[in-house]
C-alpha cells in the first residue's frame, strides 16, 4: 500500500509529523536574525543532549562524515591509533584512518560480538612511551546490534593519558546514556538519521577541551571538515558554509520533543524497545545475533537457522505488512535481519512488528514457535517495565 | 508578517511547493527498491541537466564540499594548480587548495571584474613542461555576480592539452548553459540550494573520463569525498553513504519540473531575469557592481552611492516587504547588496522586488530616480524578451 510504510531500520528512523511539516516550510536566508536564533536554540539543545557544557557541532554530512571530521581534525600523518573494529563501522574507522596515512592498530572481535576491554588495557599499558594518539570506538555497532563497553575502555583511554578517545555513536546519540563530560570523551559523532528523530543529511561532532588542544598541532589536510571553522561561526550562531536549513528547522522541533521526554525517559523507552524485541525473539525460538550482555538498545539482530531465510524474511514483512528490516552487510547479508528500535518508536510499533513476524513465521510454515508467544512475551516486557 | 518571506538571495533560493511537499513524506529506506528507482531517475536527469553522458555523483555536502571533493580526487601533494581569484569563492579554492598543500598559484581580478583569459592563455602556453596539472574555475561568482568566461578560459586549458578543467558551478549550473561534454570540462560541481530549486543539502560533482583518469593515481587523502566509492554505488542506484532521502525526493520533483521547461526555456528565463533587473537598476541611477559584459544570469549585485546604503536598504526590503536580499561579503559587507534571481524565480517576481526597491528608495528619500521608472524598465525587458 502506498505512504503506509513503517521503517524499522537502523536509521532513516521515523520523522514525527510535526518535523516533516517543519521541513516543509519555505526555507530561510542562512545569514538571518532569524535563522541565527535557530541556531542559538538548536546549539544549546544539542549540548543537552550530549551531556556536556563543550562544543557540538554541525555539518552537512552522513554519519561516515562526521566520523571523518572527528579523526582529521585532531591528528596527524603517522600517528599511532588503536582502532576497535567488530562490525562494517569499526572496520571503516580503520579505512578511513588509513586513507589518511595515520598507523593503524585494530583490535578486533568477531562480528556480533563485543570488541574485548582488556585487550585495550593491555595494549594502552604496554604504551608506555605513550606513542597511541588516539583509540577510536564504535560505541553501538549499526552493522551488528552490539553495544561496545565504552566505559570501560574509555577508562583504559583515560589511565594512559595522552591518547584521545573518538566515539562512533552514531546509532547510540540520543538513544543510550552517554554522559559525554561525566566519562571525558574527547570527540563524539553522531547523524541525524537515527535517534534525533530526523531525516539524514546533518552529522554532528562534539569537541573537548583536550580535543581541542589536540586540533591545535593536528596536521591532517581539511576544509570542508575542519571543525576550527564551525566551532568559531558557531560562537556567531552561524555556520561557514551554507546549511541545510530545512533539515535544522525540523532538528529544532525534534530536539523540543526530546526535551519534553527527558533524557532518562528517552533512554528508558530504548531499553525497554531493546529488552521487549529480545523478549519476543527469544520466544519465537529465533537465534539472537549479539549476546545479552553486548546489546544494543538501538538495534536487535536475528540470525535465523536455514531452513528460514533472513532476505524471504524480510521480503515478506515488505510486501504484505509494509513493514522494512534491514538485512546483514557484507558478509552478513543473508544471514541476519536487523530490527531498528531508535528514535520516534514507541511501545505499539514493537507490538505491531512482532506481531507481523509472527504472521510471516506462519507463512513460511515455520514450527518452531507457538503463535501468539512473541507478542506476549513483548507485551510482559512493556508491561512490567512501565 | 510571518511565513511571508520572499527569498531573493543567491541561494537558498525559493522552493517549488510541491517539492516542499514531497520533501515532508516519511522517509524511505536508503536501500530498499523503491529508493533505487529514485535514484536511477534522478541520476539519468542529473545527466541531461548537466548535459554530458558522463557520471553525475550526489554528496550529502553543501557547495564548498562539492568544490573540495572535486579538487581532492584528481590532485596529488604538491601539484601545480592556477586558481581564477576575483571573489570570495574562487579565493576559497585557492584556500582549500593550499589546505590539501597543492602548489597554488592564483589569477586575480578585482571583486567585481572577470578574470582576464588572457591571463590564463599566457600562463597556460609559458606552461612548456607541462607541470600545471588543473585550472580551477569560479563560473558564478556568487559573491559579486560576475560571469566569469569560462568558455575562453576553457579552450586555453584545451590548447594546454595536460591539465585538467575543475569548474566551481554552484550558482551557474542549471541557471545558465554549461555544455559541459561540449566545452569538455573535467570536473563540475554544484550545490542543490540554488538553480536546483532544493533546499540546501546536496552537492553535486560531475566527472569526465579524463578527471577519472586522472583519480587512478590522485594521490590527496580522501574518504568520504572519494568519488571513485560514490560512482561505483551509483551504477548500482544506490550510494556508499546513507544519502538525505528527503531532499533527493524533492529533487527527483524538482528535475521533472525543469525537464518539462526544458533546458533552453530555463537558461532564457534567467537571462530575462537578469536584463530586467539590471535595466531596472540602471533606470533608478544605481550603480551595477558587475560590468554588463560579465553579468551573471543568477545574482545581481547593487553598489549604491552615499548617503544611501546598503544595509539599511536591505533592512527596509526586509521590514517593510518580507524581501530578503543579501548583502556584501568580507570587505564588501555594506558596500553592496546582492538580487538573487536563480532557480524557481519567474516574471512577478522581479517586478515586486523592483516595485519594493522603489518604494524602500522612496522611504529613504533618495532623490536620484523618477519614481516608477523601475518597474517600468522591467517591464519593458520583460515584454520585450517573450
């Protein structure tokens, strides 16, 4: 049916409506009082959101750009940096990290499991000349479903002292707790696709104080991503380069909402989203991709055993309940499907998705599970942690 | 008046409603089916628009990334770069050329004049060696609207025969004729806030087989802004980062608009804009910053004379009649203002902003022009040029 799609992707996430109409509004001169008030707004609520009293800023870009801007303007060519691949997005940190001559180190964990903390104890302790600049974490891995410890190696980061911590948290902003000040982390990116509630096309990256030191002597080429120019236009309530206004104006309105919520209802509802999917699966007798204790509260992964098949899967949920999943990545394509809980979901739309599983298990005469025990599984989950 | 605002800046540029509308749907998945069609259409129209048969590639970046990437991609550290300089942008891209650690050398022309071909002729043929790897190209000067002649400067860089042509297109490209297989131009780039009819998000870089040659071995670190990633995807329909879904939608919207014009229609349409403002402007004694000979299709810009000024004409338009115009950048701020008339710009529109102009003109007291006499000459060209 046309228009009545319901995106449970790992972003685009759904768009509130009030949001979409804000986007549809003729845009505004980039360079008015107007738009400057806008952006006053937006950038104090975005320090909110990120818990910190620092810069966040905003760029004209996907998610991968923003990752980009955080490690160009803070290093140099050859240095030393620890990256922690176990997913496409850990992996590409170290591509991009190699595209621009930097001497990468990964520390790996296989897909669908968490990267390993001690190894980065043991790695950072071994430093001691203290030739690590930088360790890049994807905090929730879009790829997988797993949620990295960050704290934990952020701690290690910090018992170095000397190299920053970069956080990937693009499907983990505004979906789970991330105390930016509170845990010092020096560079964070995020896109507006996933827990801001809005459509892609603006990534975000919040900058300490150490970061910014860091900036200072950071030789790696950059203009279009050089933060310098952002956090300085941004003091004027203006950007360097033309913004995509539509997109900022729907960003005001979602960052309303989000205020409205409050932070701890807003990362609340994500768990119970996370623990009510994992609830269900688990009674559909459906393998869960990424361990309990590594999951993401923004995306649960589901490895069916043949002979269910992740692609009829999602295809069927497609064409008879409008529903979209996304399926694995590279070599995962095919054998996992992904559920996207993130952003402007509530209780109903878990409901509506496990129910419509349920009907397409049912479908491909799948026996494995009683019909109807997803849904009350989910439903216990929504009831007990109201 | 609220909601009121007539934009006639060089960009953004007005918005056609239904784009706005298409805009507002909820997302789509960025890679499901359906926005695979899209992006098939969008990318054939993308082509004829840009009238080569050649790769057309869309980046989540707003004009300056366009222009950057358009350098980064085709350039080695240290190669020899000739930098048309007479204006805020083109000394951007000798500023982002010097970031990358290019050698930079720049043609200068004053803020308001073209640059010299000649200048380019003599520099391009004293180029025995051949060491000039690529001319970069302001068309549009969007800071003072002057036409740069790119088709002159173009047939020196032939003649030349090694160096690739980078064009900065943002405030020409679909407002005014750039044939670009005929001319040969290597690399392209616009942005969607201007004669797209988009708002800002979107930028544009088109790519001939020479400039992909030319990539094999460019050596400048590039990630996000690797066109080699975004060409592959796009044979594909689809694109290696997750690309602003809405904003493609209204482009898709946008570019079926601009086929049904048809491209001839589109390019007279600016150029009637553009002679009707500026015989306006002459009419009311004003002083045209740009020579007619240079005059670009898309932005006029004005340099009133003492006592009158700039800003508090720009103020009153604002004030007064919900016209936004734009004014001077860097040392020009308050010596001039600037009409922008690109994009989803018809006949009306001139008339009411010159009617405006007028009656602001009036309100200061400025004794210099016989009232009417504006709207009059507009008339004229725009009766006339039917």
């Amino acid at each position: 049916m046309d228009d009545k799609l319901m995106l449970m992707i790992p972003g685009p996430t759904p768009v509130p409506e009030q949001v979409l109409l804000a986007m549809a509004k003729h845009p505004i001169g980039h360079r008015s009082g107007d738009f400057s008030k806008v952006m006053a707004e937006v950038t104090e609520n975005l320090k909110w959101l990120h818990q910190t009293t620092g810069d966040v800023m905003m760029l004209t870009v996907s998610g991968t750009g923003a990752v980009e801007a955080a490690i160009v303007n803070v290093l140099s060519p050859g240095d030393r940096v620890l990256v922690g691949a176990n997913g496409k997005f850990g992996e590409r940190w170290a591509e991009v990290s190699q595209a621009y001559g930097l001497a990468v180190e990964t520390i790996t964990a296989a897909w669908g499991q968490p990267l390993d903390p001690e190894q980065f104890r043991a790695t950072l302790e071994a430093d001691t000349e203290k030739t690590i600049k930088a360790v890049i974490i994807t905090h929730s891995e879009t790829s997988t479903g797993v949620l990295n410890d960050l704290e934990t190696i952020n701690r290690h980061v910090k018992a170095h002292g000397e190299a920053l911590i970069i956080v990937d948290a693009v499907t983990s902003l505004g979906a789970i707790n991330l105390p930016i000040d509170q845990w010092g982390l020096d560079v964070v990116a995020s896109g507006s696709q996933k827990g801001y509630m809005i459509p892609p096309g603006l990534g975000f990256v919040s900058v300490s104080a150490r970061a910014w030191d860091a900036y200072k002597t950071a030789k790696l080429p950059r203009f279009y991503l050089d933060l310098g120019k952002y956090r300085k236009d941004a003091a004027k309530n203006t950007t360097p380069f033309t913004p995509p206004v539509n997109l900022i104006v729907g960003l005001q309105v979602a960052l309303r909402m989000m205020q409205a919520e409050g932070l701890e209802s807003i990362f609340a509802r994500h768990q119970r989203m996370m623990q009510a999917t994992r609830s269900a699966i688990k009674a559909l007798n459906l393998p869960l991709f990424a361990p309990d204790v590594a999951a993401s509260p923004a995306i649960t992964s589901v490895a069916p055993l043949a002979p269910l098949d992740s692609e009829q899967i999602r295809s069927l949920l497609r064409k008879r309940f409008d529903i979209a999943m996304a399926g694995g990545q590279d070599h995962l394509k095919g054998k996992i499907f992904r559920i996207g809980h993130l952003g402007f979901v509530c209780d109903r739309d878990i409901l509506a998705a496990i129910a419509a599983l349920e009907a397409t298990l049912l479908e491909l005469e799948y026996g494995g599970f009683i019909p109807g025990s997803g849904v009350a599984a989910a439903a216990k989950v929504l009831t007990q942690s109201r």
